[in-house]
C-alpha cells in the first residue's frame, strides 16, 4: 500500500518531467531555430500553398467568368496576363511572416528578406510582362496608323525590356553592381557587334519593311530569284514565306529590303494578255467579225473591268510568219487566282466558238513548199536515173 502511494504521488512529478522533456526538445535548436519556430514557419508556408491553390481555383475562375459577360475581349486579356502574379502572392506573403518566425538573426534575417524582395521584384515584372498583352489588344484601334507587324514587334520588344530591368532589379536586391556588368558586357557587345552585322542589317531592314508596309502577313510576293509565296511571320531578323509547294523559305530582311518585291496582294485588276493566231487565207470581215464579238464578249461581262480603270484591246496586231495575229489586253475584276483562271477558261471557249462560228480557223507554224512547173529535176547518175530523165522528158511531150 505504502508503494502504490508512492508511485501516485510521483505521478504529477513525472507528468512534469515529461512536459519539460517536450519543451526541451521543443526548443532545441538547429543553426538558431528551435523545432517549434521551424514547424510553425512550415505550417505558415503550407497556408500559403493552400492559398495559392484556392486563388487558382476560385478567385481566377470567377474573375474569368466575370469577365466574359462582357462584350469587349480586354478584360479577358488583363485577366489572363494577371494569372501567374496572382498565385504567387500568397507564398511570398507566407514566406514573408516564416522568416520572421524563424529569426536567423544577423545575416540570415538580411538574406531572407532579400529572398522576399527578390520574389516581389519577379512578380511585379512578371506582371508588367504579361501586362503586354493586353497593351496589344487596346492598340487594336491603331492598325491603320500601326500596321499588325508593329504592334507585335513593339509588344516583343517590351517584354525584352521588361525582362532585362526585371532582372537588373532582382540583381540590384542581392547588391550586386549593375553597372560593372553592363560596362563589361558593352565591352563585350562590341566585340560581338562587329561579328555581328549582319544581324543589325537584318534587323533595321525589316523596320523598314514594316514602316513602309512593303507586305503584312498573308500577302503573296515575289522577290526576283529568291522566293515567291505567302507571307506567314516578319520576325526581327527574318521573315517566313511559305511558298505555294507548302515548304517554309526563311529569308533575311535585308534580301526583301534591297530586292525589289512584287505584292501581288494589293493588284487591283488581274490582267490577261493573248496573241491569237488565225489563218491567212482569213478574210477581211472575218477577222472584223471575231475582233467584235470577242470586244462585245469583255465589253458586257460584268466581272471584267472596264474604261476608265483599265484599259482594253482586240485588235489585229500583226502578220507572223503563219498566222495573222490578233492581240487580246484586258482586265478581270477579281484578283482571286481562281475566279481569274475561271473567267480565262470561259473566255478560251468563247474565243474558240467565235473562230469556228466565223468560218476560219486558228493557225499553227507551219512549211509551205511551192514546185514550180518545169524545173530541172536532178537525179543522180546511172540506170536509176537514167530512167528518171527518160520519164521526166516524157511528161514533158
């Protein structure tokens, strides 16, 4: 009996004993954080990531569906460019209140927060980076006065600069000069620049393609001897035309801006031009007939264009070696490839019927070889030919 209560009356002494154990341990610490500081500023950041996600899920979706009852695409931009910052706010927030937990003290307190700020400078650059976007979408109204190209190369550019101050900023938190590395890179960039000029002749080549709006994307163009094809992307040292073969021609700039470019895009009218050949033995009023009809044909079609846009012709040119030739000059509406070698073909069949109608036909290079009567025919010696003069006297008689 004595020691059972004993032990009782140890109990409270033992409970006490333990508890100061698990405080102890509690407060032992490891590079100056006790076990508690450390499991907080972990349950803190852990809160964050929580948040992180919860932002992901609701806040975003919300704004998003909030923002697509609006008629205008703007906010739907801002909305998506604002995404990424918009997640990372809450982790740097709990990072923020674990390092004040945890209290490394001296050094470790300065680069802590150093490490805060440097995520802060992220994402606010990462914000104005992708803040661009939407600078795009409300230059829309511009594309008059800047062409599509420019306001992506202005964009492009921007997220450069955005990019390179962001990370100057992020350096400038850490103290480390920026200026010494600019002056070493200029340094350097000189010695690139001299091996690199081609690069920047490419590049002021294709803003003067884009400030005289020589060709968009979408244009079809030809360069004498380099490409021909459909414009897809004005980059800033190359362009990309796809030729109509499908295969993707990569041409620097500075070929489009010392060649001289046919944009077949901006025609107005598409030309057809013929030489039409008939026989001699044509008479007068046949050749009148067919110059006509075939006038009369181009004159009422209502896809041709007529005087004064354009100017048209059927008229007899000249006297060929076999034919007697009509030349054809004239101009379709359309500048589709399609529609024009649609009305070619119709007006082939028209100009074929109008030729057969007339009662000639068309001429091809032909030989005519006249025998003019009694002329001296040359055979060679021998019996053959002996025989052969023999016969030709006697078609004389």
């Amino acid at each position: 009996m004595t020691t059972s209560a004993s032990t009782e009356g140890n109990l409270p002494e033992q409970a006490r004993e333990l508890w100061a154990l698990i405080l102890d341990v509690w407060n032992t610490s490891f590079l100056g954080v006790s076990i508690g500081q450390g499991l907080l500023a972990l349950l803190i950041v852990l809160i964050g990531i929580v948040a992180r996600g919860m932002i992901a899920r609701w806040l975003i979706a919300a704004l998003k569906r909030l923002a697509s009852k609006s008629e205008t695409t703007f906010d739907d931009a801002v909305v998506d460019a604002l995404a990424g910052p918009m997640k990372l706010v809450p982790v740097i927030i709990a990072l923020f209140f674990a390092l004040n937990i945890l209290q490394f003290g001296g050094e470790g307190t300065l680069r802590g927060h150093q490490f805060v700020q440097s995520l802060v400078v992220i994402a606010l650059f990462w914000a104005l980076h992708n803040a661009v976007g939407p600078l795009a979408h409300a230059l829309q109204g511009l594309r008059n006065a800047l062409t599509p190209v420019m306001i992506d190369w202005m964009t492009k550019a921007l997220r450069i600069v955005f990019i390179i101050v962001g990370a100057a900023a992020v350096l400038q938190v850490w103290d480390i000069p920026v200026a010494g590395i600019v002056a070493g890179l200029g340094l350097f960039g000189v010695a690139i620049g001299l091996g690199a000029q081609d690069l920047f002749k490419n590049l002021i080549a294709g803003i003067l393609i884009l400030t005289e709006k020589r060709f968009l994307p979408g244009d079809w163009v030809k360069v004498d001897g380099i490409v021909e094809g459909t414009v897809e992307e004005i980059n800033f040292r190359s362009t990309v035309v796809r030729r109509f073969d499908k295969g993707p021609v990569y041409v620097p700039n500075s070929k489009l801006a010392d060649n001289a470019v046919i944009n077949f895009t901006r025609m107005t009218h598409r030309r057809t031009y013929w030489i039409i050949g008939v026989r001699y033995d044509s008479t007068a009023e046949q050749l009148r007939e067919i110059r006509d009809k075939v006038l009369g044909y181009i004159e009422s079609h209502p896809e041709y264009a007529q005087a004064p846009e354009v100017s048209t012709f059927m008229r007899v040119d000249s006297f060929g070696p076999s034919s007697i030739d009509f030349m054809l000059y004239c101009f379709t509406k359309t500048t589709s490839w399609g529609e024009w070698l649609r009305l070619k073909e119709e007006l082939a069949f028209f100009i074929k019927d109008t030729v057969e109608t007339a009662g000639t036909e068309f001429a091809f290079p032909s030989t005519s070889i006249y025998v003019e009567s009694g002329a001296e025919v040359f055979t060679p010696p021998g019996d053959d030919g002996a025989k052969a003069v023999v016969a030709s006297e006697a078609g004389k008689g």
